[in-house]
C-alpha cells in the first residue's frame, strides 16, 4: 500500500438490516475486509426472513465477524477512524443490533459514528471496484427487499428517489416464483440457472406498469408474480407437466426487461450518461446481459459490482462512510436510532 494510502481513513461498516451480518473495513476507496455471517439457512422453511431470527442471529454473530474482519485486513480496532451502520430502511429489531454494536465500537474507540442508508451504501459500494463514481449517476438497486431508481447528484449529500415498486421487490418475485415452480429459497439463483434451460419467449408474461398512463419509473411485481402462479396451477390443473425452464426463462425476461427499460429511460430523460446496478438481483445474470445490452446501445456507461459486492455486506456501508469522512460529512450524533423506513433522500442521520 502506497504511503498516501495510509493516510486515508479507516472505516468500520456494519450491516445488519435484513438476514446478513457484514462487517467491512475500507481504506479510502479501498477494500480491506468484507466478513460475512448469513441467518438465510434459518429462514428457509419459513420462505421468507423472520425479523426476530434474524435479530437473534445478528446478536450471535457480531462479535466473532468483526474479529474476522479485523484480521481479515490484518488492523487493530485502535486502527480505526471513523465507525459507520446502516440505520435503516430495514426490520428494525435486526438494524438495533448493528447500531448497538457500532456506538459500541465508535464509544470505546473515540471515533466518529456515521448513521447511513443501506441503500446509498449499495450505491457506494461500486467505487470499490470501479473507483469514483459519476455525478451525476442513475441507480437501479434490486433485491428481496427493496426495488428504487435512484438519481444520485452526490453520494454523500444528494440522492433522489426516481421510482420505486409499489407492491413486491423484485427479489421478493423471484422468491415467490421459485416457491411456486418447487425452488428453494432464495429463488433468484436457482431461477437464473434453469432459465438458461429455457425459452424466455415462451411464455409472454404481463411487464407490470408499462402503460402510456403508468408512472414511468415505479415497478409493480406482483401482478407478474400471480400470473406465474395461476399459469402453472393451469398446467397442473390439465395435468399437464410444467416446462419449468421456460416459466423460469420467461419470468426472468418479463422483469428484466422492465427493470432495464425504465432504468435507461430515466437515464435518457434525465440526461445521465452513467448507470450503476446494485442489490442481489444485481447477480442475475440476464438482467446484466440486457442492460449491457441496452446501455451500449443507449451510450450509457454501465457498471455493475461483482455479485459478492452487490448482496448485502459489511463493506459497502464503510464504503459509503469513507464517502462521508472525505466530504466532510458531520458524523451522527451518539444515540443515533434506527429508522426501518428511513427515506433514501437521507443520506446519515
Ligand atoms: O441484496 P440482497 O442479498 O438482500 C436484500 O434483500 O436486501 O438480495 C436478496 C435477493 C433475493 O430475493 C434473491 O432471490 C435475489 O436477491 N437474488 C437473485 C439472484 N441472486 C440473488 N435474483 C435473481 N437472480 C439472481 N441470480
Ligand atoms: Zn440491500
């Protein structure tokens, strides 16, 4: 590491607003630590994530993966500059494990503490890989949880809200869809790979919201999720077998499409030049495709964080405190609270 390295801030992230315990370390825009611990396998007979397991697991978790960091990166806790947790949105049982432990840390070290938003920390995480972010960027973030197009003026100060679902996430399709064709959970992985399988024009699926009256930005999900379910429980119900590969090819390209359609729209209409994709849908491998695809044919620059990076984790939350320390960002104050739906215009609290 160069010596003007060095001399960039060190930044602790935690991350526990849904089922993953990330605790990160980041130099400046580097990355130095990334540990992870999953509750996911506890959820999986429920379909779902159960706040209160979740919460459980987080608190069993914390201190060894923040061990497992630290040595990781190969630092002392005394290292450390500034401390920064995501504060919301998520469930708030799981967010007040993170924030217990982060104003711990940030307490006995002295150090600033940074409330962020997970989902401007999905933003920042890029720059971990792709360096400085553009501004001004557009940003598609899609996972279980959440499903937003950004405008991001500046990361540290500006993000706007474009749209957003206004029913299921698309992870939370995915999820769904998996169930229904006897998938495990999370569905998006398994439905990818029987997608490759498939004909995604076999089945013309409805694009939820895409009407000359529909809000352009917004998603709906849940019609195409349902439109799933009653075409399967159709084939069922003819006893007929069910193509699993092209309900799945077919289900994949309905969001992809829309997802990648209204993200390059609002990039076009707002005259943004610069997309980054981020969430655990991220990792779908025909929703990069096509927006690869559709970006190069719109001139948009397109960047997309490796799939590990565009999950929930530890270091896109120091990513995004490095962000704040460097812009001179007044750190939180100590009894900082979680917000489970913070709004994304709030960049820390
Ligand atoms: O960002 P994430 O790890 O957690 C939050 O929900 O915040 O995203 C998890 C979601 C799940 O719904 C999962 O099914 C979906 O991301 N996912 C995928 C893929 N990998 C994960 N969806 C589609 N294709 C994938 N390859
Ligand atoms: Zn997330």
């Amino acid at each position: 590491m160069s010596i003007a390295a060095r001399n960039e801030p060190l930044v602790l992230g935690f991350e526990t607003s849904c089922d993953e315990t990330g605790v990160g370390l980041v130099r400046g825009q580097t990355l130095l630590a990334d540990a992870l611990a999953t509750s996911m396998a506890e959820h999986e007979r429920f379909g779902g994530v159960v706040p209160e397991i979740a919460s459980r697991a987080h608190l069993e978790a914390m201190v060894p993966t923040v061990h497992r960091a630290l040595a990781e990166a190969g630092v002392q806790a005394s290292d450390v500059d500034a401390v920064a947790v995501t504060a919301g949105p998520g469930l708030t049982g799981a967010l007040l494990v993170g924030l217990a432990a982060a104003k711990a840390y940030a307490l006995a070290l002295d150090k600033p503490l940074y409330g962020v938003n997970h989902l401007a920390a999905h933003v920042a995480v890029d720059e971990l890989q792709h360096g400085r972010l553009a501004e001004p960027s557009m940003a598609l973030l899609v996972s279980g949880g959440h499903s937003s197009l950004l405008l991001v003026p500046d990361l540290a100060r500006e993000v706007r809200s474009m749209g957003r679902t206004i029913d299921d996430a698309a992870g939370e399709a995915f999820d769904k869809v998996a169930r229904v064709l006897g998938m495990p959970f999370p569905g998006g992985p398994p439905i990818d790979r029987a997608a490759r399988e498939g004909d995604p024009t076999a089945i013309d699926f409805p694009r939820g919201l895409t009407g000359p009256r529909d809000a352009p930005y917004d998603f709906s999900f849940s019609g195409l999720k349902t439109a799933v379910a009653r075409w399967v429980e159709a084939r069922q119900r003819a006893g007929e077998p069910v193509p699993v590969a092209d309900v799945a090819a077919s289900f994949q390209e309905a969001v992809a499409d829309v997802l990648t359609a209204k993200a390059v729209r609002a990039c076009r209409d707002a005259g943004i030049d610069h997309l980054v994709l981020g969430g655990g849908v991220a990792a779908n491998s025909r929703l990069r495709a096509l927006a690869e695809e559709r970006c190069a044919a719109a001139g948009i620059v397109l960047r997309v964080p490796s799939p590990r990076l565009c999950t929930d984790n530890g270091a896109m939350v120091a990513a995004l405190g490095s962000r704040l320390v460097e812009a001179g960002i007044p750190p939180s104050a100590p009894d900082v609270g979680a917000d489970s739906s913070l709004p994304i215009e709030v960049v820390t609290r």
